[in-house]
C-alpha cells in the first residue's frame, strides 16, 4: 500500500512573530508527500509577507476574512487534497522531523482511521521551556469526552474519510469546535485511533483556551453544550473535575525536561 499523503492546515490571524517556525517544522519533516494550507483571516501586521518568504511549492496561502478560527479550519478543509488531515496551529511546531513518517508507519495499517500523539506546552517566549506536558493516552473514546477529556487536536491525525461522514466543524463554538467535533466523531460510528505515546507537538502557550480561569469555564460550557447537543450526558461537575488534573500535568512537564526548570489543552 502506498503511503498517504497528508495535508496539514494552519489557521493564522497576526501571527507575524511565529508562522515561520511552523512552516520550518512542516518544510523539515523527512516526508514527500505533504502540503501545507495556510489559511490566512486577514492578518494587518505582516504575517503575510512573513509566509511569503518562507513559501515552498508544498504550501497553498489564501488570505480573506472568516468567522473564527473553526471557519478558517473548514475553509481550509475545504482546499485539502490529502489523505490525512491535521492542524496545526501558527503558535506551534512538529517536535523534530520524523514525525510524518512515525504517523504514516501507522496509517500503513488501512483499519486506521486516526494517530494522536502528545504535545509539550512551552513558554510562549522561550520555546524551550516546559511548563506542561500533555499526555492523551488515557483518552478511551466518548466515555473521556463526557469527561472532558480529548486528544490533543494540534497532535491529532485524521483520515480523510472520517471528515467525510461526520462533517466538519461547527462554527458557532468559539473555543471548542474541535471538541464538539470529536463527539459527532465517536458519537456513532467512533473511528479506530492509535496513540503514539511520545510528544509530536511542541505548542506556545496563551491560545484561546488557555487564559486562566475564566476562560477554563468558559471551555467547560462549551463542552457541556457540545455533549448535550450530542446526546451525550455529561453534567459541569463531571466536566470540571478534569481541571485538577493539569496540576499533574504542569508537574510532568517540569519532569520531563528538569533542565528547564522549575493553556489549555483541555
């Protein structure tokens, strides 16, 4: 069997000061069969130009105004040609070059519908340090997701053929479109998945669903209408009482990398 082509998809807005760390790591994986489909909402700061120096014949940019961050994804979709589908978001990186080829190793496997790995949760202006460690092993299917639990998305790898029967992104979610996906996901006809335990996915902190408190309520909402719209049962304690477990999450990553010392990712 051949192996498949991916196509990895950014959503950028303002990004001026880091899309090209992400366009080095996807241009670095020692993979062919790739492209890379930047969609742009319109940045003003000079995003633009910083991708167009950086541009190789494998990255596709298009620039129009969206309607947040799940649009821009759909729209993305929409100009994917490749057998597996990934996002990646414009604050993060692969974590070293073999990546690509560790995931289509296991898409060999044609029963496969979809890879995740872990990611690193970094300083946002020292990439280098670990301030967290995200680990999806324990994700099980919609029993997790009526827990709030999820595979990390940015690590997440996804065959074509899934997005074709269980749609695309709901726009009407600010923060947790990609949460409400996995429930359509494992709701009915739940896709066979395979967890790389290692990180693929090296992520800056301070995305939308990572500024404090507030906005770890504001996610929990939106699980809990993710899951009822669903039908999927899953009350505010049951999905709140996900939130301590980042404390062991924030210790693993000091572990992990003890040389540099001492979000989310829900």
């Amino acid at each position: 069997m051949s192996t498949p082509s991916f196509s990895i998809i950014t959503a950028t807005y303002n990004a001026r000061e880091t899309v090209a760390d992400t366009m080095r790591a996807i241009a670095l994986q020692g993979y062919e069969r790739k492209e890379h489909i930047i969609q742009d909402g319109g940045s003003v700061d000079g995003t633009l130009r910083e991708i167009d120096s950086h541009v190789s014949e494998n990255v596709r940019v298009e620039s129009a105004p969206d309607a947040g961050v799940y649009d821009a994804f759909n729209k993305g979709l929409a100009r994917a040609s490749g057998d597996v589908i990934a996002f990646i978001g414009a604050d993060d990186k692969y974590e070293g070059d073999q990546v690509f080829k560790d995931v289509a190793a296991v898409f060999a496997d044609p029963s496969i519908d979809m890879v995740f790995g872990d990611v690193l949760l970094v300083r946002r202006n020292n990439p280098s340090r670990i301030v967290r460690y995200y680990q999806s092993s324990s994700f099980s299917g919609l029993a997790s997701l009526a827990r709030g639990f999820m595979p990390a998305h940015t690590a997440t790898f996804v065959r074509r053929a899934v997005y074709d029967r269980v749609g695309w992104f709901d726009t009407s979610y600010r923060i947790a479109g990609d949460f409400e996906w996995f429930v359509r996901a494992f709701r009915d006809c739940p896709p066979k998945f395979v967890h790389l335990p290692k990180p693929l996915v090296r992520m800056r902190t301070g995305g939308l669903s990572s500024r404090g408190i507030g906005s770890a309520w504001r996610v929990t909402v939106e699980f809990q209408r993710a899951c009822r719209s669903n039908g999927v049962r899953a009350g505010y304690a049951r999905l709140l009482a996900r939130l301590p477990l980042k404390a062991i999450e924030l210790v693993h990553g000091r572990l992990f990398h003890p040389a540099h010392g001492s979000s989310t990712l829900d």
